[in-house]
C-alpha cells in the first residue's frame, strides 16, 4: 500500500491563537498538542514556545486567555480552550476524516501536514481550506513506493506561465518551501517586485495546474 504526505500552509488562518503567537517569536512553534472535551466538545490547546520568548496575541484572539503550565530553561508551554468552530484551520481537515500528524506555526502561518491514500484527498482538503482562508498553499507533497512498479506521472512544465514559472524558481532559490523557511511570502514578493496578495494568487495558480495534471489519468 502506498499513500501521500502532505503539509499545507495557511498564511491567514483568521483568530488562531498559536498563529498569532508565532508572528510574535523568533523562533517556529513546532510542539502543538489539542485534545477535545467530550462533554461539551470544546478543545484544549497546548503549545511550547522558546524559554523567555514575549508571548502575545493580536486584538482579534485576545480574547483567548493563554494560560502558563510548564516551564524549564528550555521551552515554556502555553494551554488554552476554545470552542470548536469551523474557523478553524485544523478543524476544516479533520472533518474530511483526515487526522493532522503535526501542526506547527511560523511567522503568524499554520503549517499542517497530514497522510492520505488518495491524492484527490488533499486536492479536495486544500479546496476546502480555500472556501475559508486566504493564502492556502501546498508546500511539500510527497508519496511513498512499495518499489519501482509504483505509478509516476511526468508534469509538463509548460503547463505553468512564464510568470508562473518565475515565481516558483524565485520562492524555491529564496527557501520558501524549507523548514524552517528562508524566506516568507513578503520577502518572495518583494524580490519579484509584484504585491504579496499578487504573489500568493499565482503561487495559488501554479500549484493547482500541477496538482490538476498529477490527477489527470
């Protein structure tokens, strides 16, 4: 049996806490644990961040009350609860029935990395993500083989625009498909000298010519 892993970014993941948090420190929040009540469903939400980082929330998700429960000369850890909403990032891909294996956060982004069977599965998450927020964007995508048998789709690079192509080999030679990331959406755009809503609109475009052509059979 072969499957797909997959991590996507959400730039603008609206009132989340942990989001909002990382915009905040210098270093990625990438110890996130959440557990759901089963009385009244409402999840629990913990998250580490850096021994002496400034923890901070914006106007929108203040009213988020972060409450301190661990702390060493490493990492302290953060607990909050909130009401299960369908503005949640997380929550829109656990509805699918799709378990998230990690949710990570970085420069006010969501990273969340997920494994499917199918690849319309992620095409069909990502959808969904988009109908909610702005900035939703596959950053790694990847399958394994059971052996060399294993079906390969060849993409057609013409398939992109020229523009497309520009902005892909720019956001790759900046590093802002690594992790951590060499570089963000601002940086990509300012670099291409185009609008970072122009940026994450043909980066958008791009990504979904080249998923339409790995589901074509």
């Amino acid at each position: 049996m072969t499957g797909f892993r997959a991590t996507v970014v959400v730039q603008e993941p609206a009132d989340c806490p942990i989001a909002d948090v990382s915009a905040t420190t210098d270093d990625p929040i990438t110890s996130v644990t959440r557990s759901r009540a089963a009385t009244d469903g409402s999840v629990v939400e913990e998250f580490g961040v850096a021994a002496g980082s400034s923890v901070e929330t914006t106007e929108a998700s203040s009213r988020t009350e972060l409450t301190p429960v661990q702390a060493n000369d490493r990492e302290e850890i953060y607990r909050f609860e909130r009401e299960s909403t369908a503005d949640c990032a997380c929550e829109v891909i656990e509805r699918t029935g799709t378990p998230l294996s990690s949710v990570r956060a970085q420069n006010g982004a969501l990273l969340l990395t997920f494994r499917t069977l199918e690849l319309e599965e992620i095409a069909d998450i990502v959808d969904s993500l988009r109908a909610r927020f702005d900035g939703v964007l596959v950053e790694e995508l990847t399958q394994d083989h059971e052996d060399d048998s294993s079906d390969r789709v060849i993409v057609d690079r013409d398939l992109l625009t020229t523009r497309q192509r520009e902005i892909l080999e720019t956001a790759h030679e900046l590093g802002y498909f690594e992790y951590p990331k060499g570089a963000n959406a601002t940086d990509v755009a300012e670099e291409l000298g185009i609008a970072r809503s122009t940026f994450t609109e043909h980066l958008a475009a791009a990504q979904t010519k080249l998923l339409d052509a790995l589901l074509e059979e």
